[in-house]
C-alpha cells in the first residue's frame, strides 16, 4: 500500500511539472513570436515583366541590354513616401563592339491619334523597338495609344505635362512638378512610371548646369540627340529633307545614334518617310535599341581601352 501511495505522488507530480513546463513553454513562445519584427509587406512585382523590365525598389537590378526598356514600380512621390533611394546608382554604358553600330530611334511630343499609330505599325512590321518621349497632356488626350506603346514593348520616356518653355526654366523645382504630374497619368494608364527624360527644346548649358544633376539626383535621366530627320525645325518640312538629313547624320562616325523626331500633328512625313529612314540606318550596318540608363549621352565618347600590362623584369 505504502508503495502504492509513493507510485501515485510522482505520477502527480510529474503531471503537473508538465502542465508547467507546457505552459511555460508556451508563455516563452509567444513571448519570442511578439519579440520578431513584423514581416515587409510585398512591394510591387519587379525584374522582367510582360517584356519590359521594371526596376527593384532600390534600382540593384538594372539589366544591361540596351534592348530592353526600364520603368519604375515606383513614382517619386511612392519613393519618397517609403524612404526609398530616388537616384538610380551609374550602370556602365553600352558601347557596341568595335566595328557595329546601334540606333535609337527616338519620337518626341506624343502620343497623338493618328501619327503614333502609323509609326506603331511601320516599327512593328519592322520588329524594331523604339523611343517615345511623352508628354502628359498627350497621355490624357490619347491613353489607348499611350498603352498601346507600351504593350508593343517600346520605352517610354518624359518630356514634362504641357511643353511650355515659360513655365519649365524659370525653375528647376517647376520642371520636376510637371514631371511628377505627368508620372502619376502615365502609372495611372500602363502600371509604371518611366525614369528616362528628354528635356523639352533640348538640354543647353544652363540645362546641364542647373537641372540635369538636380533632376537626376530625383532619378531621371536625361538624353538629347546627336542625330535627326529634321522634322524639329519646323511643321510639314519636306520628305527629301528628312531622309537627306538622316543619311547625313548616321554612318560609321556615329556609333551609338540617337535620333530624334517627332510623333505629333503637323509630322505626318515622318510617319511617311519612316520605311525608307529604316532602310538606310540598317543599310549603314545600325541594329537598334531603346533609350535606358545604360545609353551613353550624345557626345559621349567610348572609353578607351584598357593599356596592355608591361611585363615585369625577371
């Protein structure tokens, strides 16, 4: 009997030393799960979508292939909101190789209803990407053209919400809020925002000493022209004009050719002269890309070659 009462007082005790250790266990648990942060809430999908590529939210994963376009997940305002980096870090610019050429065909001042769209299909029947500089009174006026560009896998860069001189250079802040309205209706329409800018008349000195760094530390990244079919001087300029500009422009002392032209009203040749331009860029040995922040600037020269290492005395 004895020994039965001893049996029976350590069968007690060790039940409730595990109902302790049990809840000790427990209350340790939950004392640990409150201790761990709460886990990041999933940013937007980024990397390589539908054939565009959209940059990581702290711009890591830029690619290099300077035939792929780059867009945001984020605007400026999204970025600054979340303590985000706002300026893309330097990616080496594409060079191509020794002996090889690369256009970018670029299309200013869209989009527009009639001209785009005829640009779209010549470029698509041609397999060439392109560039289209928008501006954000044209992506409210025209968004199924807007969308329409960006389905077909061409870039789409900045050029301010209304194009008026008077209001963009007095200020550079003035420039950025024209920017960061025109980003907010094109996220609006295609999902991104673009980070590639092309400055309204072009960037002059007081541009490149004043705006670029201001505007590029806020992640844009602006490119002029060092090639053209002319149609910027003035509306209805001649067919035999655009092409002879063009063959004048390109060849084997322009390497990486940016070229400008316009999608908008009063530019219908361009659209029309656009097949033969095509021709004689790819006559002249061009393959083509679109504007990233891989493209090297206008004047931007290839960077020399590494010299030789000498061999050391023995």
């Amino acid at each position: 009997m004895k020994k039965l009462l001893i049996l029976l007082t350590i069968m007690v005790m060790t039940i409730l030393t595990g109902c302790g250790n049990q809840e000790n266990a427990e209350t340790a648990s939950s004392e640990t799960a409150a201790e761990q942060p709460a886990p990041e809430p999933a940013g937007p999908p980024t990397g390589m979508i539908n054939g565009h590529f959209v940059a990581d939210k702290d711009y890591s994963n830029l690619p290099t292939d300077p035939t792929i376009a780059v867009y945001d997940a984020y605007t400026l305002e999204e970025r600054l909101a979340a303590g985000l980096p706002t300026q893309a870090p330097e990616v080496p610019h594409y060079f191509p190789p020794e002996g090889e050429k690369i256009a970018y065909l670029t299309f200013d001042d869209g989009p527009e209803g009639v001209i785009t769209p005829k640009i779209l299909d010549i470029l698509k029947e041609n397999g060439i990407k392109a560039t289209f500089y928008v501006t954000g009174q044209s992506c409210e006026a025209h968004p199924e053209v807007l969308k329409r560009i960006f389905e077909e896998g061409h870039a789409i860069g900045h050029h301010s919400y209304n194009h008026q001189y008077k209001e963009l250079y007095p200020d550079e802040n003035n420039f950025l809020a024209q920017l960061v309205q025109t980003e907010a209706i094109i996220k609006n329409i295609i999902g991104v925002r673009p980070i590639m800018l092309r400055a309204p008349g072009g960037a002059d000195n007081d541009f490149n000493k004043r705006y670029r760094p201001f505007l590029l530390s806020k992640g844009y990244i602006e490119h002029d022209w060092n090639s053209a079919n002319n149609d910027a001087v003035r509306q209805n300029v001649p067919a035999s004009e655009l092409i002879s500009t063009i063959k004048r422009t390109t060849g084997d002392f322009n390497p990486s050719a940016i070229i400008l032209m316009h999608c908008c009203g009063g530019h219908m040749a361009t659209a029309d002269t656009l097949q033969q331009c095509i021709d004689i860029i790819k006559g002249k040995g061009y393959t083509f890309g679109v504007m990233s922040p891989m493209t090297p600037q206008p004047r931007e020269e290839r960077p020399a070659p590494p010299a030789p290492e000498t061999p050391q005395a023995k």
